[in-house]
C-alpha cells in the first residue's frame, strides 16, 4: 500500500500537470469496459448505433453532436484518487451507466435530429426553450421519469427525452409496469415506437475539435480544473447559528461531547458526497456550506451531543435544504456548448 507521504507527493505532483499532458486514453481502462457495456445494451435493443465516447471535462454531449464526453478521471486510478477527495465519492460502476444511458439519449436525439419532429415537441415540449442550469422542479410530478436525481427530466424537453430514453434502455427494467398510470408513459412509448424506426440507421458522426474539449485540448492543469467549480458565496454565515443549535449542543450541556467543529472536518467528505448526491449541486458549493458551518460551531463553541448517525441525518436534511433552494432560486445560463448531467 502507499504510504500518505508517497501519496501525498505523487498527488502534488499530479495537480500540477497539465491534463493534456497527462497521456489520457480510453484503452486498457474502466472506461472501456463501460462504454463496451453501453454498446452491449444497444445491440440488446436492436439499435445499430454506437455513439463515441471519449474523454473530457464532464459527463455530457457537446450541443448538436452525437458524441459521449466521460469526465477524464475515471481512465486513471491516481486521478479517480483526487477526484474522490474532492467530490466525496466517485461514480460506482452502476452510477456511471446510468450517465452514459442518459448521454447516449441526448447522441441519439442528436444523430437522428429527433428534436426537429412535430410530434417530439407535442410530447416533449418546445425543444427551443431557453437551457437553464438552475431550474424549478415539482417532485410529485408523474408527467417525467426518474432515472438520476434532482428531477433531471424536468430541467429542459432535452433532458426530459435523455431521461426517457435512458429508462426505456436499461437493462432488466419492466418500464410499462414501472411507469403503469404515470403520464410519463406514453412518452416512453413514444421513443419505443421511435426507435423501432431509426433502430437500423447508421449516422454520420462528427469529428472533435477543440471545442468538444477533448483531454488533448485541456490545457489547465488538474488543479485549476477543481479552481472552476461554482461556489457557495454564505456571506454572514451567523445566519445559520439558530440551526447549528438546533443540531448540536452547547458546551455546558455536553462537555464531553466532541467539538462541532472537527466533527464537520471529520465527516467533510462524506457530507459533501450525501449532499452534492442530494441537492444536485457540485462539490464546491456543498464545501464551502460545510466549511462556513464549523466556523461558525466553533465560534459558537457548540458540541455533538447524540450519535453520530443522528448528527449526520440532521445535517444532511438541513444541508440540502439549503442547497436546494438556493439550486432553484437562482436562474443561471448553461454554458453553450454542451448540455450535461
């Protein structure tokens, strides 16, 4: 096993390389064998299209083309390492199927210019409407499936027929039955019945340019990738005070209690994986909540006073409350080249 300075060192030396530098490829690694699945799925289905994947910045199809951008750490073990320290957690296998299920919804919507037909805006919505990051979402709807979290389906006609299309592709799902009463069926039917017709089409695919970014054309270093991630400004975190007592316990009433403060240190990346999985938001943005947090409990001079499990619960509902509403009160553009997970 290495040893953390070892670790520590290599990992220095790793974010301060240039990814395009770092030799990236799909061959030989985790990558491969998920894209193989993928394309195994399709041939299940009948449909002769296989969509490209290839390395970049973010799961996600650049805008118009038929194409599968993976984020470029999961084909380096080493890279995976760094991306699990700062996200909390990486994609499991199964996590990582369900992105590519859904990006290979936005591939072949993209191929087979899905989105141009009458009928795909009737059942779907008008596929023009202005792309928001941060959207209003209703929960109880039954008008969309549900295949990643955050009620991705509601975020644009474009994300809605993904979503579809990657629960009307996965592997051992009875989607009639799932979605039995559900409005959202006759929507699942409807890209069933499409793709019985486009199932034998082999479609042009699109060569990469730089704008695709692939690995090759990230010319930022690893470190600088993590710079980029949107934050949480809190401003005056003293507004969160009334509920850090609430969660924990002041000194004279649990002095044995460990310190609120290093608790939040301790259980940083847990609580950023829970609440980035929950709230739909980036590592960055759940960090800096966590971080204002403790700098607040220990201002305060709070305690954990029950157990652990409890105090994480508690956490994890408040911080996602917080996340979500500022997810869903704020109306920010998607950037233009791509639409992504």
């Amino acid at each position: 096993m290495q040893r953390h300075e070892e670790w520590e060192s290599e990992r220095t030396q790793l974010l301060g390389r240039r990814i395009s530098e770092l030799g990236l490829a799909i061959r030989g690694t985790r990558v491969e064998l998920l894209t193989q699945r993928l394309h195994d799925e399709l041939a299940a289905h009948d449909v002769a299209f296989r969509p490209p994947v290839y390395l970049s910045d973010q799961w996600g199809c650049p805008d118009g083309s038929p194409i599968i951008g993976v984020p470029f750490y999961l084909a380096d073990d080493r890279l995976e390492r760094i991306e699990a320290e700062h996200a909390g957690a990486i994609e499991s296998d199964d996590e990582a199927m369900r992105y590519l299920r859904h990006e290979a919804g936005h591939a072949v919507n993209y191929a087979f210019r899905l989105h141009e037909r009458a009928d795909f805006n009737t059942i779907f919505g008008d596929y023009a409407r202005p792309y928001r990051e941060h959207y209003a979402a209703d929960p109880l709807s039954r008008a969309h499936v549900r295949h990643i979290l955050g009620w991705y389906a509601q975020k644009h006609p474009d994300e809605d027929f993904a979503e579809t299309f990657a629960v009307w592709m996965t592997p051992g799902l009875d989607w009639r039955s799932e979605y039995a009463g559900w409005s959202a069926l006759d929507k699942l039917e409807w890209v069933d019945t499409v793709m019985r017709e486009v199932a034998t089409q082999v479609p042009d695919i699109p060569e990469l340019t730089d704008d695709d970014l692939p690995v090759e054309s990230m010319h930022w270093t690893v470190a600088e990738h993590y710079e980029s991630d949107e934050e949480l400004r809190v401003g005056d975190a003293r507004q969160f005070d009334g509920d850090l007592r609430r969660i924990f316990a002041r000194n004279a009433d649990a002095p044995a209690g460990e310190a609120a403060h290093d608790f939040l240190a301790r259980h940083e990346g847990e609580l950023v994986a829970r609440l980035s999985y929950w709230a739909g938001v980036g590592p960055a943005a759940v960090r800096s909540l966590i971080r204002a947090l403790g700098q607040r409990a220990s201002s305060l001079e709070l305690r954990v006073a029950g157990l652990d499990a409890a105090t994480l619960m508690e956490l994890t509902a408040f911080g996602t409350a917080v996340l979500l509403h500022w997810r869903y009160t704020r109306v920010v553009d998607a950037p233009p080249h791509t639409t992504d997970q």
